[in-house]
C-alpha cells in the first residue's frame, strides 16, 4: 500500500486505518451523504485497504486528527494514468474541508501517483459538489443517464475530469 500523508491548512489527508472503517460506513449512512453515495459494507471498505490499485484515505481535522471525511481514489496503478477519484464524503460541512481536501487529492494524484487525467461522476442533482469540483477546475463532460439505482430510483450521473495540464496552468 502506498504510503500518503497531505498536510493542508486545515486538514490532513492519510491512509485509512483498520480501525477508522466503522467512522467510513457510519459516515456512508447519513443522510446527507446517502442520497448521493452508494453505500459499501464495512468488508467492501476493508478489502479496498488491501487493493493496490485503490488509495482509501481518511481527511482529518488538522487541529485535532479527527476523521472528517474520506476519500476512494482507484486505478492508481493503470496504464492509461487516469484516474477514478471515486469517492469523496464530509461529514463535518460547511467549514471548507471537502474544498480542500479536493485541492489535496488533485496534488496527490497529478504530483505523487503522475496522474495525466483525474475523473469522477456526480450524481446529477449533487448541486453542491458539482459547484465545488468547477471551481476546482473540473469539466463536464458528459451525462449519463439513468445510469444507477439508488434510494429506489433511477439516478443520472455527471461525468467530470481535470486534465494534468489544466492543473498544473491553474
């Protein structure tokens, strides 16, 4: 497992403990989180610790080394270097964490894992996020439609990517 340690103004990104898997499914199941995450089982999480080709990270309080979110990022290894910036949960908002820590996985991704395309999807009603990932330099490139079931419905996504050039000009 690779090593990663990001330190910002107000958080730290690190790799993910064992024991930190309970926050990770806990934090999956609020509601504010639930309606745009599908929500993995504490063993899904544990096998993606053991995945070498998956980072599962904690972002923590700076001040306090206390989880405040998590972050999944898959296909670290490919040969293609694009990578899934797959999972990203706050679950303390509105103090600029998830800014931040979207900030961090873009160094940590383009500068440690060279990272040539950083790519997600958003549930296409996730207003806030998709807001977010703009002002971070992230381009909608497309929609997919229906795409996914969850909360007993039919969910469209959002498909987005920063490109290394476009990180490193901004």
């Amino acid at each position: 497992m690779m090593k990663i340690y990001e330190v910002g103004d107000l958080i730290i990104i690190r790799n993910t403990k064992e024991d930190e898997l309970d926050y990770v499914v806990e934090a999956e199941k609020k509601p504010e989180n639930a309606q745009f995450v599908l929500q993995w089982t504490k063993e899904q999480h544990r096998e993606a610790l053991d995945q070498g080709d998956i980072l599962h990270l904690i972002i923590a309080e700076k001040a306090s080394d206390q989880p405040v979110g998590y972050i999944i990022l898959a296909g670290i290894t490919g040969y293609s270097r694009s990578i899934d910036f797959k999972r990203i949960v706050i679950t303390d908002k509105g103090k600029g964490f998830g800014r931040q820590a979207v900030s961090l996985i873009k160094k940590i991704a383009f500068k440690r894992l060279n990272a040539h395309r950083l790519w997600l999807d958003v549930v296409s009603n996730n207003h806030r996020a998709r807001n977010l990932y703009k002002s971070e330099g992230f381009t909608e490139e497309g929609l997919m439609r229906e795409c996914i079931l969850m909360n007993g419905g039919y969910q469209s996504m959002v498909l987005m990517s920063i490109l290394e050039d476009e990180h490193l000009e901004a």
